[in-house]
C-alpha cells in the first residue's frame, strides 16, 4: 500500500462522556494477561523500572525511523537513517538521563557497540520496505475512543498508512526477532487494539496490521473484519472488569511463565521469594484515566 503524501498529523482527542471513569493502554492491558501481578506494579504500585539495553535500542531505532519520514522521499537511504542514530540518542539521553546511566563513566567501546547494533536493525528495515515509496499519514500518533461508555481505550501507533482508496494500514516496527506463535499473538494483540480504535472513531477497519520485524527482516500481516473487532471489543471490556474486580479485592497473583527472566520485580514477588509493598490506600481514585505511564510503553519495552 503506497499512501498519498498526507501532512503528518494527529487527531485531536474528542471531550470524554461523563460516563468514562477508566483508560487502558494495551501494554497494560497485555500487563495483566501476562501477570496480574507485574500490572499491578506498574500501574498501581507504580514501582521504577531500570531501562535494559534492549529497551532502549528499540526505543532509540523507533525514534530513528520516526525521523526518517521527515526527510524528503528520496534522502530516505540507508545512509540517511545510519546519520540519524546518533543524534537520536543524543537527544534520548537528554531527554531520559536514566538511558546514560547503560553504560559506565568512558565505556566508549559499548556505547558504539550499541550504536553499531542499532544501525545493522535499520538495515533489517530497509530490506523489508523502501521508505521512499511512502508517505505515512501519521507516525507515533496517539488514537484513543471510548467503549462500553466506561472505558477509554488510548494508545500510540508507530505508523498509519492511508492509501488512496482510504484503507488504513497500522504499522508496528519490532525491534527483536520474529517470535514464535504465543509471542506473536501478544504483539498481534496490540495491533488489534488499535484496529479496534481506529474502527470506532473513524468507522473504518484497517485493511492490514503489520508487524515488521528488524531483526530478521520479516513481515508479518493480519487483516481484522468487524466481526472479529466486536469480539475483541467484548474481550477488552471483560479484561477490564477483571483489573476492577482485582482492585477491589487487592488481589493480583503472579503467574510465572519464562517472560519472568526479564521482569524488573522479581525482589518483590512471591515467585522469587519476595514480598510487594503494601496496597496503596484509594489506588487509582485520584486520578481513574491516569494510565501507568503518560504514554504506553516505550517503544522496544515489550520486545
């Protein structure tokens, strides 16, 4: 699908019903279906979490090829994308002084290490698409809609293709390699997320979701109808209501599988022999709409 050029741009949110008194993002939506538990430290204890290396190559290749598309159709090179790194992360770290603290005082030989790791994903890039065909319609956008009057859904999109005919293509770029099945339906799940908002707020059903994995240069592309939309809406609002019954209860149980090597909690949860703070007071009541994050996770964190 090769879109017309269309401005970059974002859609401003609409004035929120009355009636919403929750918001969910799917990385925190995905959070929960992983481990209750590890939702409830990001999004009710609200515990730090120290960036990886891995994060933040993501993030900072997210950024790089953000950039990318403000550049004229045909400076959109390899080349290009490689002069973009790090001036990219230069701006990360001021902007994120916790990302400096990855490599120690004059460890100059892994930072570049770093930076050479990042430009080799942007070749995995360029081998599965040519960015001089597109003009994205939108890049990093935030999209959110309202559903069962209650719950606003919201989360950010890497990029939104519109061809000319209107059809929508949601575009999310995964920094590490192409995961087998269970794997692949987690990132399919976010993808559907956003299918779901952009069919309620612009009644249009994205004609493709792609995952296009840098990595290893593959691309990965699901086409959603109506009907599955409405099914996953009706799965979105029970998984919410899930969180709730959770929250009343204060009970929110680990569930330990191998995405557990990576946790950040692990001093905290009784799998490992630790013990989580104690519940907040009135968690949540000051502020219902405030996500874990004032964005979803950063780009490269769920990878």
């Amino acid at each position: 699908m090769t879109a017309e050029p269309v401005t970059d741009q974002q859609h401003p949110p609409a004035a929120l019903p009355a009636t919403v008194r929750a918001s969910l993002s799917p990385s925190r939506a995905a959070d929960f279906k992983t481990c209750p538990l590890l939702y409830r430290f990001r999004s009710i204890d609200r515990l730090p979490e120290r960036p990886s290396v891995e994060q933040a190559r993501g993030t900072l290749v997210h950024a790089v090829l953000e950039r990318l598309f403000d550049l004229p159709a045909g400076g959109r090179t390899p080349d290009a994308a490689g002069d973009l790194v790090v001036p990219q992360w230069d701006r990360l770290v001021t902007e994120q002084p916790e990302l400096a603290g990855l490599f120690g005082p004059g460890d100059e030989a892994g930072t570049a290490e770093f930076l050479r790791s990042a430009t080799a994903l942007l070749a995995g890039y360029f081998a599965v698409e040519d960015p001089r065909r597109l003009e994205p319609a939108e890049r990093e956008s935030l999209i959110s809609a309202v559903v069962d009057d209650e719950l606003l859904i919201r989360g950010y999109v890497d990029r939104l293709d519109v061809a000319p005919d209107g059809a929508l293509r949601v575009v999310d770029y995964k920094t590490g390699g192409a995961p087998r099945e269970a794997f692949e339906a987690r990132a399919l799940f976010q993808l559907k997320f956003y299918a779901l908002v952009l069919w309620r707020t612009r009644g249009v059903v994205p004609r493709v979701l792609r995952l296009l994995y840098l990595k290893d240069a593959e691309v990965c592309d699901y086409s959603p109808d109506a009907e599955e939309l409405l099914r996953f809406e009706r799965t979105v609002v029970a998984l919410w209501q899930a969180i709730e019954q959770a929250t009343v209860r204060q009970d929110f149980r680990p569930r330990p599988s191998r995405l557990c090597d990576w946790c950040n909690h692990q001093a905290h949860c009784p799998t490992f022999g630790g013990t989580p703070p104690p519940f907040p007071q009135r968690a949540g009541a000051a502020d219902p709409l405030r996500d874990a994050r004032s964005r979803p996770a950063t780009p490269g964190a769920d990878e």
